[in-house]
C-alpha cells in the first residue's frame, strides 16, 4: 500500500537522512560550484553555520531520524539489534556535524559529514532487505 506506515517511515527516514549527505557534498565541492557559476545555498552561507544547525535538527532525537529508526523494529521493517550499530553510526555523523560547524564548513569536515553519512542509512537499507527477505522465506517455508 501506498501510504501504510512502514511506507511512511521509510519515506521519513530518507528525507532526513538526505540533507546533511546533500550539505556535505556541498561545502566540500563549494568552490567547484563557485567556479562553475551555480548559485547554491552555500553561497548564502558560506560558513555554513546555518546549514550546521539544519543538519543537526535532521540529525537529532528531536526530529524523524531516531523516533522513525526506533519505529521501524516496531512495524517489522528491520530487526531490532540493528538499531544498536545504527544508533552507533548515527551519533558519529552527529560528532562530524559538530565538527563542520565548529569548522565553519571547511571541505575537510563537509567531507566527513557526507562519509558518516552513509553508515546509518546502509544499515537500515540491508537491515530492511534482509528484514523482507528472511521474512518471505518464512512464511514460504510454513505454508510448504
């Protein structure tokens, strides 16, 4: 179904999980951009000192990306002990956010911000392609 909650989730969780791995990408290739000629947020925000607060809203306990990880166990996407490297995971983008903004967004902690990035959503992308599969296996080997 289109608009289940298991949907949901997983569509919540993507688009959080995109902005600090779209502003890492950013301030690391900032001057690439510049010279090219696009306008991009960052150069409004050249420190990226407002972008940092953004990232961090996405990136922390007060928005989507821990209640929805914490939800998805709960609606059968994932098994629960994935949560353990995920919350692992999630707290070093967290450090690296810190970092860049602590920085003033230099390449060097965008680079970082865009790396840690990829962990927690890996985790929850095979932890949910496993979750099904092992879950189709099942119900095939119960109903034989």
């Amino acid at each position: 179904m289109l608009l289940d909650v298991p949907t949901l989730l997983l569509a919540s969780y993507i688009f959080s999980w995109q902005f600090p791995h779209f502003y890492g990408i950013l301030y690391e290739n900032q001057q690439d951009y510049k010279k090219a000629g696009f306008v991009m947020i960052s150069d409004e925000d050249p420190t990226g000192q407002f972008k940092a607060y953004d990232q961090m809203w996405y990136c922390n306990a007060f928005n989507t990306v821990l209640p929805v990880a914490m939800a998805l166990p709960q609606v059968g996407l994932i098994h629960p002990a994935l949560l353990v490297p995920f919350m692992y995971y999630q707290s070093k983008t967290f450090t690296a956010l810190t970092q860049f903004k602590n920085e003033k967004a230099s390449p060097a902690s965008a680079k970082q911000v865009k790396k840690t990035a990829y962990m927690p959503f890996l985790i929850l992308l095979i932890g949910f392609f496993g979750t099904t599969f092992y879950n189709r296996y099942e119900e095939r080997r119960i109903q034989d």
